[in-house]
C-alpha cells in the first residue's frame, strides 16, 4: 500500500512539532525517519496511523484519503519502543488477541495462524510461555508478530529496538530486513540511531525541528548530504573555515570545489577517513597533536594554525608521531555557505 502525507503539519498548543512534511512511500518499501529527539518523528507516524490528527494537510493510503480515517478502520500495524505485551496472556494469547477481536476468524483458525506467526519471528514452540519469560529481543518479536496478525496494509514501528542492547539491536536489525525481503509490507521505520536507518532502510528520510531535510537512499544520503545539519548528524566529520572565490573553496592551500557557491565566507567538511596527512606536500598546515591508536585504524588528532582542531583516519603503515608537522588534504569533502 502506497503512503502519501501531503503538505502535514501538526502543531500542539503553540508548538509546531511537524511542519509542512509532504512524503511518498512506494508500496512495499521499506522507509525510516532518522532525525534527533523531537523531530518530529512519532507525530508523523503516529499521524499515519490515526492516533493523532493533523491540522493541515491530507494523508493518502494508495487512493483514498485516510486523513480522517479511525485508527481501527486504517489498517495498520504499530510497534512501539516499549509496547507492553499483555502480561497475563501467554505469547500466544497475545499474538492472538487482535484476530479475536475483528472476530473474523474461528477459534482452531486463529491458534493456526498464531503458530505460524511464532514460527516467522523465530520462536517456534514458545508460544505457551509468558512475556516475563523471555528476553527483551524476544518480545519486541512477539510485539511485531502481533501487529502482524491483523494482517495490516502498513506496518509502523517507533524505535522498536530501542530499549535493547547494541548486540541484540544489530541482530534484530538484520532480522528484520530479512522479514521485510519475504513478506515486503510498507514499513516506516522511526529511529534516531544513524546505523540503524541506514543499515535497515530502502530509503532514509531526515527530519530537523519538524521538517524534511533529506531523504533518499542510503548511498544518497552519506555520499551527498544536502546541508551541513546533514553532514554532521550522519557521522562524524571536520570542519574548516574556508573562502570561496570563483567556485573554489580555499582552506590554506586546499583547493575544493564549489560550484554554485557565491564568493565569501564558507565551511569545508570532511569525514576522518576522507582526510589525508602527509608530512610533506602542499594542503592545509597542521600538527599532530595526538595519536589514538584503534583496533583497525590509527586515529590523528591534528592542530591547524588558526586552532581548528580536526580528527582523521591514518593508514597503519604511515609513520607519525605527536608533534609532527605536515598538511592536510581531502579524498572527499563538501562545501556547505556559511550559516
Ligand atoms: P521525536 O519522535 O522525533 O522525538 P515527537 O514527534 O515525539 O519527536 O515530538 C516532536 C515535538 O512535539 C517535541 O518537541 C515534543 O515535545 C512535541 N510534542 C509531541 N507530542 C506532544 C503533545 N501531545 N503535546 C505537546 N507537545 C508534544
Ligand atoms: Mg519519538
């Protein structure tokens, strides 16, 4: 089922929380909304499934407008970050629970289904267990088998890893787009861990203060960044007071493209691993100020003239040590105007 939110905005009190959002996800795909706390994310999602009501603009399922549309009526399947299975009820029960109240389906026909929903997210035979007897990862699996039996037309889920630890987020992440490859439901995915949108994601939309900054697959997005709110949000990155004059920023006598960029005051970003220290060649002037060395990499903490400090990535047969002066140049780098 296609998801078109057009022109969305959501303001509670004197707070617009989202501002404007107009997004399309192609059916079957899979789409997260990455961006810090208070982006707005949960109001979008929540939005779509009709927990919440927008103010302006209108929400389409495939043709219809579900704008108005009860979150019963809607279609679809919600996780949340802490979506508290029913403790009285065994797995079972609870995978149950939403194909018993549609009361569709017979009795023998709901524990066949429920099975088999066990059976998808890997926990065969649990099913007479209570949630208090299984891991946290375990239950968000259980939580997203449940949303799963209403057969939904669109499956949201809101920081479902969320509370876990880094491991079994990692493998959950990589079970889940499994999950998606076989039975591909639209899916939007709500994280603000970096890793998680883009490890998992079809494509990764960015919010900032309520608003869509980017979106865009994951390549796109890492590789080409649209602002410096982008560039810094998606991983680490330097940044360099530069000059741009006739479409090229200069920082010392780096010299970077910047076609499209007005002459004047601009700043140069650059990844760690995208920065080269050699001790002699022209670039930008630094010292080596520190060397952290990495399980897979030795990590330079270099000093400019001007004090702008700047981390980078050093192959580890390149020899350095603290105190050497060199300079600095850029595989890769974007130029972004001053704010
Ligand atoms: P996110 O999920 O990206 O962290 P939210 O969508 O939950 O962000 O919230 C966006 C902004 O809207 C936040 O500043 C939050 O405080 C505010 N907000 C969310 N829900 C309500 C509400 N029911 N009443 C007042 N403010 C809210
Ligand atoms: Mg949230």
């Amino acid at each position: 089922m296609r998801i078109a939110l057009q022109s969305v905005s959501k303001t509670f009190e004197t707070f617009r929380a989202v501002r404007d959002v107009s997004l399309e996800i192609e059916s079957g795909r899979l789409v997260a909304l990455l961006g810090p706390s208070g982006s707005g994310k949960t109001t979008i999602l929540r939005m779509v499934a009709g927990l919440e009501f927008p103010d302006a603009g209108r929400i389409f399922f495939g043709e219809e407008d579900a704008t108005d549309i009860a979150i019963r009526d809607r279609g679809v399947g919600f996780v949340f970050q802490h979506y508290a299975l029913f403790p009285h009820m065994t797995l079972a029960e609870n995978i149950a629970f939403g194909m018993e109240a549609k009361g569709k389906r017979s009795k023998a026909d709901i524990r066949e289904r429920a099975a088999e929903l066990l059976r998808l997210v890997k926990l065969d035979g649990l099913g007479a267990r209570y949630p208090n007897q299984i891991s946290g990862g375990q239950r968000q699996r259980v939580a997203l088998a449940r949303a799963l039996a209403v057969e939904p037309r669109v499956l949201l889920l809101d920081e479902p890893f969320g509370a876990l630890d880094a491991a079994v987020r990692r493998d959950l992440r990589r079970w889940l787009r499994e999950l998606h490859e076989d039975m591909p439901i639209t899916t939007l995915f709500v994280t603000h861990d970096q890793e998680e949108a883009l490890d998992l994601a079809d494509e990764v939309v960015i919010l900032d203060g309520g608003r869509i900054v980017q979106r865009g697959t994951p390549e796109e997005v890492t590789r080409r960044p649209a602002t410096r709110f982008v560039m810094g949000f998606l991983g680490d990155t330097n940044r360099f007071a530069a000059e741009v004059r006739g479409g090229e920023a200069r920082v010392g006598a780096l010299v970077w493209p910047a076609p499209g960029l007005g002459d004047g005051p601009a700043d140069l970003f650059a990844r760690p691993r995208d920065l080269v220290w050699s001790a002699a060649g022209l670039g930008i002037p630094a010292t080596i100020l520190r060397v952290l060395e990495r399980p897979d990499s030795r990590r330079l903490v270099v000093g400019a003239p001007d004090g702008t400090m700047a981390e980078l990535d050093a192959p580890l047969d390149q020899p350095v040590a603290k105190g050497d002066i060199g300079s600095l140049t850029a595989t890769r780098a974007q130029v972004f105007a001053a704010p």
